[in-house]
C-alpha cells in the first residue's frame, strides 16, 4: 500500500522514477503530490506561439494544420514537417525519419521541446508529443482545465500527469492517501479551509478557476503554518537560553565613545540604543534584526551596543561581508576610540581595550598575535571576515555578536559564531536593505526587528538621473563632464562596472559582479547577441586616457591583495585618487564623505538593492551627491522603467517593496537561495500578508498550549520534515 513516503520507483519504475530524481527533484509519493502545474490549458484558447522566444522548454497546446513528409535531398531517409497552432500563432515541428502516428490535421495534442529557430519561423526538432484523441483519453480531454507541470528533458507534462494518476486514482484514492492532514482541523475551520486531501485532487484535476484558487488557498496555509511554527518554536527556544547580562555601566567605555562622536545621536539612533542596550542587560539572549536606510547610522548604534559589552567584561565580534569593510570598521572603530582602543599599547588607555581586525588574508605572524589576543580577551571589539568563523578562532567570553550586511551570510555562519561563545551571546543583525512586512514575518521571524529610518543632519542628498545611452548618446559625455566639474570643485567620484576585466566572464555573484538574487529580471543575464559586461579594467583606461585624462584615476576590485585594496581606499579617502573605478566591493560600508559622484555602468544589469546600495556611498557628508544609471536599455523597456523608479526614490523601503515585485519568489524564499529544495511553491511574500499573518498567530496559539505540537502530530511531522530539509539555512536570508 502506497504511503506519503513511498519512493517513486515502486511507482512508476526504476527508470523513470531516476530521471524525476535527477531532473525534478522528486523522489517520494509526497514530492509527487506536491509538483503542481505551472499553468492550466484550454481546448479553444489562443495559445500565445508568438510570445515563445528561441532556447525556451516550453509546453503548448495546439492543433495540426498541416503535416507535410518527403525525402531528404542529400541523405536516405525522409523529413516530417508539422505545423500547428492555436489563435494567431504557429510553429514547425520537425521529425527526421519518424513522426508520431497520431498526428493527423485536426488533432489537438500537447507539444514539449527547446524552441528554435530555421528561416525566421520557430519550431521544435523531434519534440515530445502528447496527442488528445478524445476516445482514448476522454476523461482528460473532457476536463475543462489541462494541468501544464514543470518539466524536463527525459520527464513531460504528461509522464508527471499519468503518474500522478497511478499515485492518486479517483478522490477516494487521494483522501486514503492524505488522511494525514498538517493543518489541525480547528484551524481549518476557522479559515475555511478545505481539506488537505480534497485541495490536492483539485489542484490537479481542478474544472473551474476557482477550483485553482480555493486549492491555492489551502495549500498556501499549509507553507505558512509549517513555516510560522517553525520560527516562532525557534523563538521559544531562544527564550529558554540561559546567557549573560551586560548591563550598561556609568563611565566605562560606552560613555567614552559618546564622548567622542564627532556629531550628535538622531532621535532614531537614541531610541534604537536605548532598546538594545535594555536587552543587552538582560540575561535571556538577544535576537534582533537592525534594518536601516542607507547612511542611517547603523555601524555607530552597533559599536555604542559592543562597548556595553566590553564595559560588563565580554568581547564583541563585528561579522562583515568583505576584507574592504572589515579594514575600514576596524580602522574607524579604532579611531573613534583613540588611545580606549590601543590598550597595552605605549599610548594606549589602560581603563581601554583592544581593537582587533582578523581576516583570511593576515600573514602567519599577524594571524598569530590576533588570535591571541582574542582569546586572552585583551581584544574586546574583534572585527573579521569569514576568518571568524574557522575552527582555532577562540574567545575568551563572547558577547555579543553584531552580523553586518546579513544577506551576505546565512543562518548556519551566524550560528557557528554564536556558538564560539561559552554562554549564547547576544545577537544583532544588520541590514541596509529594508524588509517588507511579509519578508520580516516570513524570512525573519526569529528575530525581533528594530528599524532606523532618520538620516543623520547635515547630509547633503542625493539625486539620481538615468543615462539611456542608446538613445541620448551625448547624455554619457555630459555625465563625465558633471564629473570633472565635481573634482575641480574639490569632490570625488566613483565609476562602478559589473565585472573586472582581463578576459573575466564572471560578471555575477559575489563581492564582483551583481548578486543574482538582488532583483536583476531574468531578461538581465548575458545571452550570445548581447555584448559582454564592462569592465573596470577597460572602462578605466578607456576614461584616464579620454573624458576624464588628466584627473587621477585608480581601480579597485576583488582581484587585488587585501594590501592593495587597503592601499587604494586609504589612498581614496585621504584624496590621493580623484576617481576611483570599482566593482561592487564597494557596495557596502565604505564611507568616504567627500566623494559625490557615482557612476554606474550597465545599471540595468545590477538589481533594485544593489543600486540603492551603490548610490548610498555618494553624498555621506555636507555636500549634495549624483548618481547616474548608464544603461543600454531602451527607456520603454521594462528594464528602463525599473531604473527610472530607481531613479525616482531614495525611500530604501518603497525600492524593498519594488525588489520584492521584480524579484522571483523562489530567490527569496526557494532554492535559487540556498541551492536546496525549500518546500515553498505557491506562498507569496507579495501578495499573502494576510494569510501570512493569520498563519503566525495561529502558530504561536498552537504552541502556547499546555501540549503544544504533541496535540497535533501530523503538523509535528511537517515541521520536522522542514527542518530535516535545511530550512535553517534560507529562512533569513532575502
């Protein structure tokens, strides 16, 4: 008898259940039931041919119009030519010695295959066929609404479509296999929802669109119950933690940094300090996430909190995503603090303590002294990279740990820092990328938030202009202009391209090159017509030696040493460079106050955050700032519109909520986050706050029972399988 768990090859074979395996990730009856359609066809309804484009794998429904065989000109054998469509449109299939028996004009059938292109027209070469004879498949030609499933080379919408038939039978079938229902049947009641087993069978045998939609319903609950327990037990959990309270002390250390600021706390920073200097002192570990505006004035709430810790006896570890903004924290902090940061030092304060930078890069003798001094507890702000996080690293009584830019680590690193300490540290999160509500309950609901929306006074502002260079080709030549006039009035600029150069092709991911889950659309990747990214090394030498020669011009990029990149951004912000032209190593954190302009080549291919980021390093002083977007892209192009909202605001939280509508739900929530299976399909981060919400109320009502999940096995189950499948390690990144 079939179970939930039942591998698919006692279903459907040992062939074809390994090519489900390798190409579709299902391996179990359960994975089965949950590989929904990605559309419905109807037998009438215009098939958009003409929206197909070449080196799509699509599936269509149409009707032969015409089948036309012959013999090959110039070798044995003959060719079939096909033509079908639906609507308006058409397209070729093409068999060569074969075609399928059944495909005579008039017939209706379901077509799969890479479209391609010969002589203008598009076709399929040996496509898989599925045709709709109304006597052999009546049951399936009769429904109103044809499920079209996700598919592969090896594996068709109709292989998936009859298997699911073995696996589910009739509506009976399917309620004797899913009797086991995850949402208690309380919860169910008080939301309308129908049946797990009932949902299932409808969406895939659904008659009516609102068969799809009440389907849709119910199994969106069943990702956002599953979801909202298993944060808000993690929740529990932490609240159970025994730490350390570091309660603020008069005259220590934090009072000393105040002293020093150059510039007045905002409101914003005062109360968000106060709020995590009052969980700081308590004993129960803190879990905050710190979400701020670019330029909000996070990195100076952060030290205030781990000078708190230094002043009660721990240590504070500084996470930061690249070796550019380690060395520039630490080389901030340590001067902010003066001689309280060079403790044991000849000119060190010894009521201070140490300020200590600890990165991949540190040559043997350096690693060795760091390391030390982390773990005799001399270094009581500790500053790092990843470094932080290999084994040898050992502190002497951690603190707290404060997580900059965090989308740039996941869960797992987080907690392999947190758990260098010998009691759970306190925990703060920050993010320069504002959160929506539905991202903040969803993806971050284990940490409670605090938000920092004031800017510091006296920043001059920035405003930012789109370049749409093929269109207004002299507008570039006026933005190199608006440069050198910047410089001449004593100011600097970036340059920002999307890759290096020197034959790199890696103009994606990492510190280099756009992050593909940061809202670049698909129509965004580099394809065989479209020229190669620019790069800094040839857009470089391209303006030293032209529109802006005689201005002193320098590179920076991940390719260089740690030293040289140290070198090139002391040397930027001490004025030594007029213009520096970058990847995005300098996305985050740099602070460099006199720079006003920024550049961005080929913006459209960098994403909503990542541009709000990029701009966020010009106009951090007194001065007003510039940003332009450099872009091929026509202005009535959907890419265009997106960079003229970019364009538009400097509100990071109204740019979150476009992110979020240009983004893939599965790069927020899926496996293009985290490279595994999520078990997340149809739950909207856009469109679902409702439900959502509802989900994590009844999700802390449901174990805030004497029982809590042991009343409700079946959602136990489902949390359990969630966790076993690495939830941990995408739930808070976006």
């Amino acid at each position: 008898m079939l179970d939930l768990g039942t591998p698919l090859a006692k279903v459907v074979g040992t062939r074809t259940a390994k090519a489900m395996a390798e190409e579709l990730s299902l391996h179990t009856v359960r994975d089965l039931v949950r590989h929904y359609p990605s559309r419905y066809a109807r037998r009438g309804e215009m098939t958009r041919f003409t929206d197909l484009e070449v080196g799509d794998r699509v599936t269509v429904l149409g009707q032969v119009r015409k089948v036309d065989t012959r013999p090959m000109r110039n070798r044995r054998g003959s060719l079939t030519e096909v033509t079908v469509g639906d609507g308006d449109g058409s397209m070729r299939l093409v068999f060569f010695n074969h075609r399928h028996a059944r495909l005579a004009v008039g017939a209706w059938g379901l077509f799969a295959g890479t479209v391609s292109s010969w002589h203008g027209q598009l076709q399929f070469s040996h496509p898989d066929c599925q045709v709709l004879d109304e006597a052999t498949d009546a049951e399936e030609w009769a429904t109103a609404m044809l499920p079209i499933y996700p598919a592969s080379k090896s594996v068709s919408s109709w292989v998936v479509q009859k298997s699911l038939k073995l696996v589910l039978g009739d509506p009976a079938g399917a309620e004797q296999l899913l009797a086991a229902d995850p949402v208690p049947a309380e919860v169910r009641a008080r939301h309308g929802l129908m049946s797990l087993a009932r949902a299932i069978w409808l969406k895939h045998h659904p008659e009516t669109p609102e068969d799809v939609e009440q389907a849709d319903e119910r199994l969106k609950w069943d990702e956002a119950l599953v979801l909202q327990v298993t944060l808000a037990a993690r929740r529990r959990a932490a609240a159970l933690e025994p730490g350390i309270a570091r309660p603020r002390r008069a005259g220590g250390l934090a009072d000393a940094v105040d002293a020093a600021l150059p510039f007045a706390l905002t409101d914003g920073q005062r109360e968000v300090g106060e709020a995590l200097a009052a969980e700081i002192g308590r004993e129960q570990p803190m879990h905050r996430l710190l979400q701020g505006e670019v330029g909000s004035g996070k990195t100076v709430v952060a030290l205030r909190a781990m000078a708190q810790v230094v002043d009660a006896g721990g240590q504070a570890a500084l996470l930061a995503p690249t070796e550019v903004l380690a060395a520039q924290h630490a080389r901030g902090i340590g001067a902010l603090l003066g001689p309280l940061g060079r403790a044991g030092e000849i000119d060190g304060d010894p009521d201070g303590t140490r300020v200590t930078l600890l990165t991949g890069s540190l040559r043997a003798a350096a690693r060795r002294a760091a390391l030390a001094e982390v773990a005799d507890g001399s270094a009581g702000i500790v500053v790092g990279t990843h470094a932080l996080l290999s084994e040898g690293v050992e502190f002497a009584d951690l603190g707290l740990v404060v997580v900059d830019e965090q989308h740039r680590f996941g869960v797992e690193q987080r907690d392999r820092l947190r758990a260098k300490g010998a009691r759970p540290p306190h925990v703060l999160v920050m993010t320069a990328t504002p959160i929506p509500r539905t991202v903040a309950m969803t993806v971050y609901g284990d940490l409670e938030t605090l938000t920092l929306r004031q800017l510091p006074a006296g920043r001059g502002g920035v405003s930012s202009s789109v370049v749409p260079v093929a269109e207004k080709p002299a507008w570039l030549d006026r933005a190199w202009a608006r440069v050198r006039e910047e410089v001449a009035a004593g100011r600097q600029a970036y340059v920002v391209c999307p890759r290096i150069g020197d034959d790199d092709k890696d103009a994606t991911g990492g510190p280099d090159g756009p992050d593909p889950g940061d809202g670049a659309p698909p129509e965004t990747a580099q394809t065989s017509d479209r020229r190669p990214p620019l790069a800094v090394l040839d857009v470089a030498e391209a303006l030293a030696s032209g529109p802006l020669s005689g201005l002193r011009v320098e590179v920076l990029h991940g390719r260089l040493t740690p030293e040289e990149k140290d070198a090139r951004m002391r040397a930027f912000a001490t004025r030594e460079v007029d213009v520096l032209v970058a990847t995005t190593v300098i996305e985050v954190g740099v602070d460099v106050p006199n720079a006003t302009v920024m550049v961005v080549m080929d913006a459209d291919r960098f994403g909503v955050s990542q541009l709000h980021q990029l701009r966020g390093r010009v106009a951090r002083g007194r001065h007003p700032g510039l940003c332009l977007l450099v872009s091929e892209a026509p202005t009535s192009s959907s890419t265009g519109t997106r960079l003229a909202q970019v364009a538009s605001t400097t509100d990071g939280f109204e740019l979150a909520r476009l992110d979020l509508e240009t983004r893939r739900e599965g790069d927020v929530l899926g496996a293009a986050q985290s490279g595994r299976r999520s078990g997340v399909k149809l739950l909207s981060l856009l469109h679902d706050e409702e439900l959502i919400a509802a989900a994590r109320t009844e999700a802390a009502a449901l174990l805030g029972t004497d029982q809590g999940l042991a009343a409700h096995p079946e959602l136990a189950a489902a949390v359990a399988a969630l966790d076993a499948g690495d939830a941990a390690d995408w739930l808070e990144r976006a």
